[in-house]
C-alpha cells in the first residue's frame, strides 16, 4: 500500500495535481517535506502500535481534519486498511471521501488486541464504509469476496495497481559485489532460477515452493523477504537439503530487487489465503517479461494479473506437487518461458502501467467531484 500511494502521488502531481499526503513517520522525522513540485507530504508521530501491530497516530485524524477543513480539497482519498484513516467517517458531508480498499483489515494468526479496539475498529470501519462516497477495489475478485463490501457493491469501483513504466535502461545494470541474492541467481544457468519476493508470512505459501523445491532438481530459489516465518522456513531448507539449492535473502535494497528481477527465469506467488489481496510483485516481474507462477486462491487479485496460459500458470493453493507440475513445465519450456514473460510485459503496459492506472483513478475523482457540484 505505502509504495502505491507513493508512486500514484509523484505521477498525479507530474500531471499538474496538488496532492497533499499525510502518512505516518517510519524512517523520516515527522513534519511537511516538498518532495517536488505540487506534491507535499507531511509525517506524522505513531505513539503506540495496536497489539504490536496497528500503529496509533492520534494527530494524523487531527492534520486530515484541519487540512481538509483550511483547504477545502477536492477529493480526500483514504488508503485503508489504517487505524487513523477511519476518522474520514466523521469529515464533513460537503468533503468528498474516497476510500481506497487494499485489503480487510484481518489480523495474523496468533494476534491478541484488546478487545475493545478491535470492536471498535469494526465500528468505525462501517460507519466509514456508509460515508465514503465511493470505495476503489483492487480487483473485482477481492470486492466480491469481501464480507466487509459485500453491503456496498454499488460504491465499489474496480482500480487495480500499477506500476511506473521501467526506464529505458532498466535491462542494464552493474552487479555490486555485495549483492547476495543477485550473485546467487548469477551463478546458476539459464532456466533454473525461481524468483520469489514477500514478507515471510503464514500466508504467503513460502513453505510450499520450497517443498515443491525439493523435487524439482537442478532448480534453484532465490527468497527475497523477512518477517515471522523466517526461523521455520531455514528450518525446511536445512531439513529437505537445500541449502545450496535455496537462498533466503532477506531484505535487500531496490536497485538488488531489481536486478533479481531481471536474472531469474520466472517469478512464484505461492500464497494461499486472500490475505495476499493483489500481490504488486506480479506487476514487477511482468513489466520485467517474467512468466509468472501463482495459486488459484478465491478472492483474491492474483489471478486478475496472471492469466492462465497467456503470462503464467495459475495452480492450487496449498498443493506443493502441483505448483512443482506449473514450475516444472515452465523450467523444461524455454519458448513457453519467453511468450508468457513477452504476453505479460504487453499486459502490463495495457491494464497495470501507472499512467492508466492513475487515468482510472481520475474518473472516479471526476465522478465525485460533479456530484458534490
């Protein structure tokens, strides 16, 4: 979520927008930065964390609230899910409101907020649904699906992600010696190299591609990513004997991601609940004219960027022997591997580029803004 609004604000603002973002501080100092011409962004504190989990920002509602009411924007576009965003149920009825749906705000296994919270999360999460004046799904799949949309259909507007277009010479690049995961997909040959990009996550699926690893010799996985499920993961690695045949990276810098992008042969999203909403990843290897290999889960986005047999293959969730079939027949099918990644750079450019995306994202503005006159 936090690189799409990203991305969606520079390229608004270089199509002659003002756009005014207000985001909580992470590795920036809270106050307002002018990142560049018509684009602002100001940062504010997080005092707690929900649970370990949610940040709590009390002067965000309180920036939104004052810009909104001093300024009188055209639009306020909430990015949810986040805590200080439901306050825009309370912003005036003369302020259009558009909320932006990533994802359901469902919580990871093993989560323990307090009770009260949560209940009143869920409360204000309604009471922000009735105020929007309309709702961006990423998919039509994940609207569908949703038990928290399902009373709002007629709100709901299909936007997906997007991507910049990569530059000119995005296909050149140097290899840093420091590069781990980059040196790793290096050294193996053409056709080997799986490339898979996520936080380590129950969801994610990781410990199925490394299963189906294991019986795809010769095959290699290069895991970029961190999160919870790290220790398990390095557990199964060492277990079925991959270590050589199989890096976790960790976190690596966007100029490594890139190039990871770049040398592998085709990209894996093994998720296996909805909680993978859409997957942006998917959009980053198809612009780099990666096959891609993903699960089937009901609901979610994946399967509205992959297309089966046009720019990937679509398996079970969950199903280890057949996600190593898909994974298999793309390793042993170099002309299969090169349409597919061909297909899906042509898909990005048609569906995903950010140009069109923020096109798409226009209208609704435009539609919100001649209704409130």
């Amino acid at each position: 979520m936090e690189r799409f609004v990203h991305d969606l604000a520079g390229e608004q603002a270089r199509r002659g927008h003002e756009v005014h973002v207000l985001a909580h501080t992470g590795a920036q100092p809270a106050g307002s930065v002018a990142l560049a011409e018509g684009l602002t962004i100001t940062r504010v504190g997080v005092w707690a964390t929900l649970g370990g989990y949610a940040p709590v920002a009390p002067l965000l509602p309180v920036r939104m609230f004052s810009q909104a009411i001093r300024s009188r924007p055209d639009v306020v576009h909430i990015h949810a899910p986040n805590p200080a965003g439901l306050a825009a149920a309370f912003l005036p009825r003369r302020v259009p409101v558009l909320l932006h749906w990533h994802a359901d705000a469902v919580f990871p296994p093993g989560f323990r907020g307090p009770g009260p919270s949560l209940r009143a999360w869920r409360f204000l999460e309604d009471k922000l649904l009735r105020r929007a004046d309309a709702v961006v799904v990423t998919s039509p799949e994940y609207a569908r699906t949703s038990p928290f949309l399902k009373n709002w259909e007629a709100k709901c507007r299909c936007v997906p992600l997007g991507l910049p277009e990569p530059s000119e010479s995005a296909d050149t690049f140097s290899l840093h010696p420091g590069w781990r995961a980059a040196s790793f997909l290096q050294s193996h040959r053409a056709g080997s190299r799986i490339l898979a990009v996520g936080r380590l996550a129950h969801y994610k699926g990781f410990s199925i591609l490394v299963e189906a690893l294991a019986s795809l010799p010769g095959a290699v996985l290069c895991l970029i990513g961190d999160g919870e499920e790290r220790e398990a993961l390095g557990r199964c690695i060492e277990e079925l004997g991959l270590k050589e045949r199989c890096l976790l990276a960790g976190q690596v810098d966007n100029a490594e991601r890139d190039a990871c992008f770049r040398l592998c042969d085709m990209f894996c999203l093994p998720s296996i609940t909805r909680a993978e909403a859409f997957g942006l990843s998917l959009l980053e290897a198809m612009q780099c004219g990666k096959p891609c290999v993903v699960t089937d889960v009901p609901g979610s986005g994946m399967t509205h960027a992959v297309s089966q047999g046009e720019n990937g293959l679509v398996c079970p969730p969950g199903d280890a022997p057949a996600l190593a079939r898909s994974l298999g027949a793309l390793l042993n099918d170099p002309a299969a591997r090169h349409s597919m990644g061909r297909a899906g750079r042509e898909r990005f450019a048609r569906l995903f580029s950010l140009r069109n995306v923020c096109r798409e994202m226009e209208s609704v503005y435009s539609e919100l803004t001649v209704r409130h006159g």
